[in-house]
C-alpha cells in the first residue's frame, strides 16, 4: 500500500505563487508517475501536471503551461508544483496521485488509472 500526503495550499492573491508538496511513503514502485489534478467549484476534476520518477521532463495541462511547474526529489518520492501567476480560476482542491508506469502517449492524464491518491489541499485565488 502506498499513502500520498499533501501540503502547501492555502490562499493567495491573484498573480501570486504558492507550492504545492507531495510525498509517497509505502511500497513504492520503482518506476512512477506523479500527477496533480484539481477540482474547482462546481467543476469536474481535471489534470494539471505530471512527471515520471527518473525523468525530468513535465506534462501539463494547457491552462497551467508556462505558470505551473512540476518537479521532484526521487530520492524522498516527492514532487512538487509551482504555481506562479496564480488566477481566479486557479481556485481548486489540488490532489496528488500515483500510478504505475504506462508508456502511451498521454497515459498520465487518465485519472482512473492511478491508484493511490491523496486527501487533497485546498488552494484559494483571491481576487
């Protein structure tokens, strides 16, 4: 079993930054992918960003690309997500989740692939 804590939501003004942590602990397989994904009122969960353990290179979503970067320290199964240029529309409850390796393009977006998630942090943009 794996647990998937986060932290560092909070609120915020717009244009401004806030990080986001996420750290694994468990059986944690050797080859991952860390995801962000977000829930804004009203709305349907949706991707923001991943990234693969032993690899450097980030996915996202169009409306965070350019403001939001994803990053990592395998070495404590943690990633990161830093959200600049925060705006109204930013305001969501950020879950991060972990899933196996998958190799088709686009895989880590597939919500219902991931198997451990966590308990979500709540990030407030005001205006």
């Amino acid at each position: 079993q794996v647990q998937v804590v986060e932290s560092g939501g909070g609120l915020v003004q717009a244009g401004g930054s806030l990080r986001l942590s996420c750290t694994a602990a468990g059986r944690i397989p050797s080859t991952y992918y860390m995801g962000w994904f977000r829930q804004g009122p009203g709305k349907e969960r949706e991707f923001v960003a991943a990234i693969r353990r032993n690899y450097d290179n980030g996915y996202y979503a169009d409306s965070v690309k350019g403001r939001f970067t994803i990053s990592k320290d395998d070495a404590k199964n943690t990633v990161y997500l830093q959200m600049n240029s925060l705006k109204l529309e930013d305001t969501a409850v950020y879950y991060c989740a972990m899933r196996g390796y998958c190799s088709s393009y686009g895989c880590y977006e597939a919500q219902n692939a991931y198997d451990y998630w966590g308990q979500g942090t709540q990030v407030t943009v005001s205006s």
